[in-house]
C-alpha cells in the first residue's frame, strides 16, 4: 500500500484530503507543518510528500530544502499545493518538487498527479 504524508495546517485541508486518498486506497499519514513533517519522514518510511506551500514554523519550500539538506537526503517525491498560481511553479519544482497543484486542489486533478508521481518514481 502507498503511503502518504500529508502536511498542511488547515484541519480541514487535512480532513478532506485524508478521507479522498484513504478511499482510494492509500495510507495516510498528517503532519500539521514542516517540522512535523521531518520528524515523520524520519521514522516513517514514506511513499510520497504532499504538503502545502504557505504554513507557520517551516513552510513546504524550507521542507524541500531541509530533506535535501539531511546527511543522508530525504529521497522521496514531493508534491506541492499552493494557492498562488503559476508564479511559483517553477521556483518550486527547482527546489525538487515533482509537481505542483493548485489550491483549492481538484479531486480528479490531485489523482491524476499522484498516478503519474508513482508510474514515474514508484513506491519504496
């Protein structure tokens, strides 16, 4: 079963995304900024990073930083929510994320993504 940290710091956010990836048959794992976020990652083995851009304490573009700072790396796909647009896809994906969605994210549109994430990187 893939596994999937979501990190956001909207309750909801979490919620609602949580129940869509469970029904179609991921594992779901939260964390509430970056912070949370690393110390998941560094005792969970995780498939996939989904993780808003904007949040307090460690926003999602130190978070990509900081995996990539760890000695060893933090080797794990990352996928961006942002509700600002085009304007900071590029930026993001120079940081190492592998795809950026917008917010409010589109159920179709986030699977979509996250099929393509999986055909390209696989799970662990």
């Amino acid at each position: 079963m893939t596994r999937i940290l979501l990190v956001d710091d909207e309750p909801l956010v979490l919620l609602a995304l949580s129940r869509l990836l469970r029904n179609r048959g991921f594992e779901v794992l939260t964390a509430n900024d970056g912070s949370e976020a690393l110390e998941t990652l560094a005792r969970e083995a995780i498939d996939i990073v989904l993780s808003d851009v904007c949040m307090p304490h460690m926003d999602g573009p130190r978070l990509l930083e900081a995996m990539r700072e760890r000695r060893p790396p933090i080797e794990c796909p990352v996928i961006m929510l942002t509700g600002y647009g085009d304007s900071s896809d590029q930026s993001l994906r120079d940081l190492g994320a592998v795809a950026v969605v917008g917010k409010p994210v589109a159920s179709g549109e986030l699977l979509t993504v996250l099929e393509r994430c999986l055909s390209a990187h696989g799970p662990k």
